[in-house]
C-alpha cells in the first residue's frame, strides 16, 4: 500500500489538480481580502444611484413617477411624492383642459408609482390602450376579442351570459361565466362594469 500512495503523490495529476485547488483557494483569500480592505466591491454589492430624471432640469431621489396624459395642459411623466392622489397630478400636469370630464376623473385616488392615468375629455371614449377599461356591459365579442384577446368563442359565452343573466354588477361575475382563473386574471385589470 505504501508504494501506490508514493505512485498517487508523484502522479501528475495529482500534482496538477492540487495546484489547481491551492491556486483556487489563493483567489479566493485575494479576492475576500480586496473586498474586505474596501479595495475592490464587487458590481452587486456596490450601492446603486437613486438619481431618477424626470424632466429637463427635474430629478427626484423617492417618491413614484406617474405618466399624465389626456385633458391636462402639459402631458408627461410626473415625480410626485409617495401617497400622492390624481389631484396632485393634475396639479403638477398644469391643471386640466376646459372640456375635460369631471365625471369621470376620481381626484381622490391613489397612485403608484410607473402608473399612467389619462384623463378624458368629454363625450370622449377612452381607448383600452390609453388606461381605458373595457365595459364588458356593452362590449361586443368582436370588441373583447380585439381589445382582450379572448377567443371568439369565450367573447361569445360573455355576451350569452349577459344576454341570459343581466348586466354584470362585478369584474369577479365573469367567473361565473365560466372563464379560467388564468384568463380572469390576465384580464381583470383592464375591465369595468
């Protein structure tokens, strides 16, 4: 036995997977070292600008961006601070246009930050691309089709159920339908009743 562990200890493999190992170690207690001393931060472990640009000149360090568009006077992206509702919006937007539509603009509800919120004009049908919602009410399969990407024979089975049933008085009712969770899911933001 002693003469096959003298063999293994001359092998050059042996030999050559040690250096390996020894110099692997070496960069390891370099590495640890430079990070240690503060010599060298890895890139994901150094701190990351907050610096948002907002506008020409305007830069925020907190607080949400939100995208006005429609009735105000100066659509665009706005840095307001965190708990900031659609009237500090329209504020910071310049005030709405004379035939924007009150009755559809609810002054008092919350932002998040990356939203976008358009604010309508009278008589004006908001587009689903432009933050409208689809009212599934008065929607035709062609229009949840297109606007949803539903399948024609789901649109169909909305419009049936609403024909047999009434009005939906609920996003969830679609539910009932039935449509998948998925589905639902995928589309509940982007509907109204």
């Amino acid at each position: 036995m002693p003469g096959a562990l003298a063999r293994l200890l001359r092998s050059r493999y042996y030999v050559g997977g040690s250096l390996v190992v020894t110099l692997a170690l070496l960069l390891g207690v370099a590495l640890t070292s430079l990070v240690t001393l503060g010599y060298w931060t890895p890139t994901f472990m150094r701190p990351q600008s907050s610096l948002i640009i907002t506008g020409p000149g305007v830069s925020s360090n907190g607080g949400i961006q939100v995208f006005a568009l429609g009735a105000v006077v100066h659509p665009g992206v706005y840095a307001l601070a965190a708990g900031a509702r659609e009237h500090d919006l329209i504020d910071a937007a310049g005030g709405l246009l004379a035939d924007a539509d009150l009755t559809r603009i609810d002054l008092a509800a919350p932002l998040a930050d990356g939203q976008e919120v358009y604010f309508p004009l009278v008589g004006e049908q908001v587009p689903l691309t432009l933050g409208g919602k689809l009212d599934i009410n008065v929607a035709s399969p062609a229009d949840l089709h297109n606007a949803l990407g539903l399948s024609l024979v789901i649109a169909d089975h909305i419009v049936a159920y609403r024909a047999a049933h009434g009005p939906f008085t609920a996003v969830s009712q679609l539910l009932l339908v039935p449509i998948t969770r998925t589905t639902y899911d995928r589309i509940k933001d982007l509907i109204t009743v």
